[in-house]
C-alpha cells in the first residue's frame, strides 16, 4: 500500500456553498409551560436542538463551519494527503507482520514468567500464538469482558496474547483500553465504567449537553459533520445517531472535559501496537447478502411475463443458498474482509473509492479517516438484527414472563426463521465501499452487488456469530491457543463455536475442533463413540476404553461443579466453567463431537503433536455459587440483559466479580493447556530439527564424505 504523503495537493477547504448538505435535526414541538405530565428534564429539551441545530448550520462562525475547515486541515489530519490503494491479497498486510515479530518478543518474556521457565530457555518457535476473544452482548459483554480480560491479566495470560478479538459490546471495550481514558489498564477501565454507566446512553439533557457544549461538541460531532458533508452517497440514519450517543457516554471521562482527539481513530491506535507492547485488537463488523430479488428478475421471461410458479420457487431457492454475511475486519493497520480478499489501511476508512483508488475530491483532498463514534454504533447495532435474531435475544426475557404462554410463539417463529432471517426492520448504517468497480480485480464468485454499489451496509457482526472466531482463523495469523469468553444471550441454544464448524470447512481450515460447543439434551452416547472412533481411536477396543474412562472422569470432575447434571448414558447438557477442546489436522468426515478436556484426567485424549491442532478453551459466563443470586441465562438481576443500558457501580462490581470468579475455576487448566501447547511446538521443532540433520547425515553417507579424515565425524586432533 501507498502510503506517500509527498504529492502536492490544494489544502484548501472549499467554503459551504450549493449543493453541499447541511446537517438538519428534526422540529421540535414547543410543550405546554405549566404541565405535570412530562419530565422536568423534557421542557429544556427545545432548547437543546435549538442550539445544536444552530452549531450545525454551518453559519458564519457555527460549530460546522470550525469542524469542516478542520476536517480539510492537513495538520489536524495528516491522511487526507495520503495516498491509499486497495490491496488485493490474501496474505497480511506488511504492518501487522511487522507487529508479529515485534510483538513475539514481548510474549516470549511474559511466556517464561506464566510458564516458570527459563526465557533463555525458550525457542522463539516455540511460543504459542495465543488469541483471546469475547462475545457480543450489549454492555454485558462490555463489563463482564472487562472482568475477565482483567482476571487474564492478573494471572499473567494476559501478556502473553498477541490478538484480542471483539463483536459489539466487546467491540467497546477495545476501543476504551487502547484510549487515554484506560491508558491499557483494565482497572482504570472499569473505574471508568463505574463512572459512566450509571446514567442511560439516551438520556437527553446528560447527551444533549455534551453535544452542544465545549469542547466535548467537536469531539462527537466531527465524524457526523465529515460523513454527511463529505460523501453524498451515505446516509445518516438511526446507526449513526446511536454511536454518537454510545460515544458521548463511553468515550467521555468523568468530569466531561479531558476529551482527547487521538482516541477518535482505530488507526491511532497504532502507538500502543506497534512496538509489540499489547495485543492487536480485530473489532469486526457484517454485511447481509440478501440477493432474493435479483435472483427472481433473472428468472423472468421477460419484462412483461411474471414468473411462472416453478421458476418462482427454483429461484427462491438459489436466494436461500445465496444469503450469507460477509465479514469485514478492523484493525489499527487494515479495514479487510477476508471474502473479497482485499483491504485498505485503516486511515482510509470512509473515503470513496473507484476501481482500486482513492477518490480524491475538488479540492485535492481526501476524507479524514471514519471516526470511532460511528464506527461504535457498527459494531454494537444489535437493532439491525434480523427478525429471527431479534427473537433469539429476548426469548430468555419472554420465557421468564409469569403467565406467558411461549410454546406455539416459539414454533410458528422457528417455522417461519428462513424468511424472518432475510427481514431487517432497521437499516444497517452505510460507509463508503472501497470495493466499488473492481469487479475484474476481484474474485469471481463474488456478488455483483459488492462491486456495484458505492456503498457498504455494515451492521453488528452477532448477526452471524456472537464470538469473533473467524478473523482469528485467518490464514497468517497461525492461532494456536484460542480463549474465548462467551456472555451470550441463551448460550446454551445457540452454539456459536458449533457454527464456526461451516466457516472451517468452507475455508479449509485445518485444526479446528469440529463439532465442539454445548451438547444437546437429545444428544446420544452413540454419537459421542461414534466422534471418539473416528477422531481418536485405532480400534474399536481403544475407543470403548477411551469412552468408558472418559465418561468416568469427567462425571467424577462435574460433580463437584453445581452447574453440571449428569443424563443418561453419561452424557451432560452443560459444560463447566471452563472447558478446552484440542482439534485435530487430520481429515475428518464427520462433525460429531471432538473430545472435551475437563481435567487432568481427560489430557490422554489430546492428538498426538504431529496431528494436533488448534487448542480452544471456553470460557462461558454461567451461574457461579461465589457470585450469589446473579444469573446470566436468565438476566437476573434484570441489568445483565442485552436490552439494559444503566449499570449502577455495585451491578458493574457484581458482573466483573461473576466473570473474574469464572476465570478462576479454570484459571490452572488453561495455564496446563498452554504448557501442553508450549510442549507440543518444542517437540514438533525438535522433531524437525533432528530429522533435518539426519537428512545431512545421509547426504554425507550418499556421497562418501562420511569417515574420511578431516572430513567425517571421526579425525583426531590434528584432522
């Protein structure tokens, strides 16, 4: 990529003129003078827009008239200047490799204190690549991300990490600790959210004075003024709206004054990676391809002939198979998606591009690169979900309604999931698309709609899966440990490290755990022997013994856990606090479940080194007897759930404390899971290394160099 700041370009803004949109809000109603009905807060509410819609006028010395001259100002954005071409390639990008060698210096120390080993010990091949990632789920996932993320740290995992990985609310929390408000430490993080989150992100007089006063004003404001003004083809809707107010109550610290610009750009976030001193947060995002109307006009006859009945349900069918969600990564380097298998530096988000290159404007500028306020209502667009999704994330709310008969809802809606999968009441937010007439540059089987629109729907990427796996597979990034937190709503429902199965097999990714995630109720002990054969055993004897002492220990293990209970046959319908499974490179023909390691017992069924893959430990925020009368599953008390935007301090305590305590069942068996790990890598290395000089042994034998004096092994002293 370009990243040449050395043209010569007309720095210039170009004044507010004809055909440039200005920012409009909506009309207020004036409200009675003297009435009890309404909130005293909502008579200062005229007031309020008044002045913000003044500031946004873009007036003679308005707020907008400042923020777009600045928004034009090579100083205060040094990547309007910039160049930035589309990089097409699977490979990652020159920056985050050069990150990766900086960073493995860094965790090869932190390895030896986690580990007790000696660091000079310590082959740098052999230093696991650890990833950890935490779930959607609103602010829950916020807060009790943070619990566990400081409960890693405290343990010392934590600085052994080279990625985090985000969806929505952890998509937040990322986003903070790479701040100045956090300044990279997950207690001033949390203090901050104690802060914070007493008050609801939509309140109108704690929001509405943020956005009309300095210097809190231009710091949210910036990013709508730069999107609105700055590209006519995107839209300003509801998303953008709702990342602003997330923005104003997350991104400010108390006191609402020491607001600093620099945490506005994901790029910025460079200064704490780029010597390998943290781990490099991927924040991720979706598009929904839905292309049942264009499958339905290619079907037609012609313009003047509807479709005939059997052709109308042939291409129903071809759009069913055709719906899918892209992913889209963020980082502090690239803006990616693995799919089209192209990306652009992240300073570049939200410039338009045409045929792989930077759209330059009248004024030979480009965009300042998109602001972190509307990127946070992307990630945390949870609103834009599907009618299907919508279901899934309040049916744990409806079935606790005293009274509410749920069964027949619940099956007329799973009968109906395909068609309510493809509704979205809400339109995703728009960004520029940097794919735009690259048609011939890109993969063939990509939807025509990518490369023919000049925009992007982005929304909340939980619509596909509520934990980040993917961008943790990608090919490069060559994960070994992945650690997942997991405060989903229903977890025990809906599977989401079962629906990663798919994306595995799709992109041939070898090592991952087929058929890991919860077990199911109607789940056989069958079908857990059959996933032993094949997965482990050479015999049909093995397996049996395999089975019969598995089933013992882990019984024995999960009977001292409470949230465990034994069914017939020997199977569970829980998992523990924490569970790992060890996937395997071998080809597997069946997704019946891989073995589960839930203690020391269970370390036996682990693939040999040469045939072992990647290590998943899950850890999912469950019920736990230290943390009394908080339940996540069924949000009680009522601020875990997804819906709540007000934590008090002592609810923000309460949810770190479940997830910290969490960590702590497991915290040993995940250290023992990476000094398995850790073992693995060395013996694989020396396996290598002796079979590499054994093959120059060979050669020496083949071509008769092996005894002769002063070139063989066996001279003496003067040889």
């Amino acid at each position: 990529m370009d990243t040449d700041g050395s043209e010569d370009h007309d720095v210039t803004p170009s004044a507010p003129g004809a055909g440039q949109a200005e920012v409009h809000l909506p009309e207020h109603t004036p409200l009675p003078a003297d009435s009890g009905f309404f909130p005293i807060w909502l008579k200062s509410l005229p007031g309020f827009i008044k002045k913000l819609q003044s500031e946004l006028s873009m007036a003679p010395g308005s707020l907008a008239e400042e923020l777009w001259w600045e928004a034009n100002d090579p100083e205060s954005n040094p990547e309007i200047i910039w160049d930035a071409r589309v990089r097409v390639s699977e490979e990652l990008c020159d920056e985050e490799r050069a990150f990766l060698r900086q960073r493995r210096q860094k965790t090869r120390i932190a390895l030896a204190r986690y580990l007790n080993l000696k660091e000079q010990d310590i082959h740098e091949e052999d230093i696991p690549t650890i990833a950890l990632c935490n779930s959607g789920g609103g602010l829950r996932a916020l807060v009790a991300g943070a619990g566990s993320y400081l409960a890693t740290k405290q343990d010392g995992l934590f600085d052994c990490v080279t990625y985090t990985a985000g969806v929505s609310g952890s998509c937040w929390l990322q986003a903070l600790y790479y701040s100045t408000i956090a300044k990279q430490s997950h207690e001033r993080l949390i203090q901050h959210l104690k802060n914070r989150l007493g008050t609801h992100i939509t309140f109108p007089p704690a929001a509405l004075a943020l956005l009309s006063s300095a210097p809190t004003n231009k710091y949210l404001l910036s990013g709508v003024l730069e999107k609105k003004r700055g590209d006519p083809n995107a839209d300003f809707g509801l998303v953008d709206i709702y990342g602003v107010l997330l923005a104003a109550r997350l991104m400010v610290p108390k006191g609402d004054l020491a607001v600093n610009e620099q945490d506005l750009k994901v790029s910025n976030q460079r200064r704490y990676v780029d010597a390998g001193y943290h781990p490099l947060p991927i924040y991720s995002a979706v598009r929904h391809e839905v292309p049942l109307e264009s499958k339905l006009a290619k079907a037609k006859d012609d313009e003047h002939q509807s479709l005939n009945e059997e052709a109308q349900r042939k291409a129903v069918e071809k759009a069913k198979q055709a719906s899918w969600f892209q992913w889209f990564e963020c980082t502090p380097y690239e803006f990616f998606c693995e799919e089209l298998g192209a990306g652009i530096p992240t300073y570049a988000l939200g410039r338009p591009f045409t045929s792989g290159n930077t759209e330059w404007r009248e004024n030979g500028l480009a965009l300042p690169e998109l602001r972190l306020p509307l990127l946070m209502g992307i990630w945390g667009s949870a609103f834009c979900a599907t009618l299907s999704h919508y279901w899934k994330e309040i049916r744990p709310l409806v079935q606790t309604l005293a009274g509410f008969r749920v069964s027949g809802l619940e099956a007329w809606i799973e009968s109906q999931d395909e068609e309510l999968g493809k509704v979205h009441p809400i339109d995703p937010a728009t960004i520029a698309n940097f794919a735009y007439n690259m048609e011939a540059q890109l993969p063939a089987n990509i939807p025509q709609s990518m490369t023919n629109s000049k925009t992007l729907e982005l929304m909340d990427a939980g619509m596909s899966n509520n934990l980040p796996l993917y961008p943790l597979l990608r090919p490069g990034r060559d994960v070994d440990v992945l650690v997942a937190f997991d405060v989903s709503a229903d977890i025990k429902k809906e599977n989401w490290i079962g629906v990663a199965d798919g994306y595995a097999k799709q992109r041939g990714v070898k090592g991952w755990p087929v058929g890991a995630g919860w077990p199911t109720e109607d789940e056989s002990i069958d079908q857990t022997k059959r996933g032993l054969d094949e997965a482990q055993s050479s015999s049909s004897a093995e397996a049996s013994a395999k089975i019969e002492n598995a089933k013992q220990a882990q019984l024995k293990d999960k009977s001292q856990k409470q949230n465990v209970s034994p069914i017939p046959g020997g199977r569970t319908t829980d998992l523990g606090y924490c569970t790992i499974w060890v996937g395997t490179t071998e080809e597997r023909t069946s997704s019946a479940d891989v073995p589960a390691i839930h203690s020391d017992s269970d370390w036996y069924l682990m693939p040999s080194p040469e045939e072992a893959g990647l290590t998943l430990i899950y850890f999912p925020l469950i019920q736990n007897p230290r943390v009394p009368s908080i339940d996540p599953q069924t949000s009680t008390p009522p601020f875990l759930s997804t819906w709540n935007f007000i934590y008090k301090p002592e609810e923000v305590d309460n949810c770190v404390a479940l997830a910290k305590a969490n960590f702590e069942e497991g915290k040993d068996q995940t250290r023992r899971a990476i000094r398995a790990v850790y073992e693995r890598k060395k013996e694989r290395r020396l396996a290598k290394e002796w079979a590499e000089k054994e093959e120059r042994r060979r050669w020496k034998i083949r071509r008769g160099d092996m005894g002769r004096k002063g070139n063989g092994d066996h001279g003496d002293q003067f040889s």
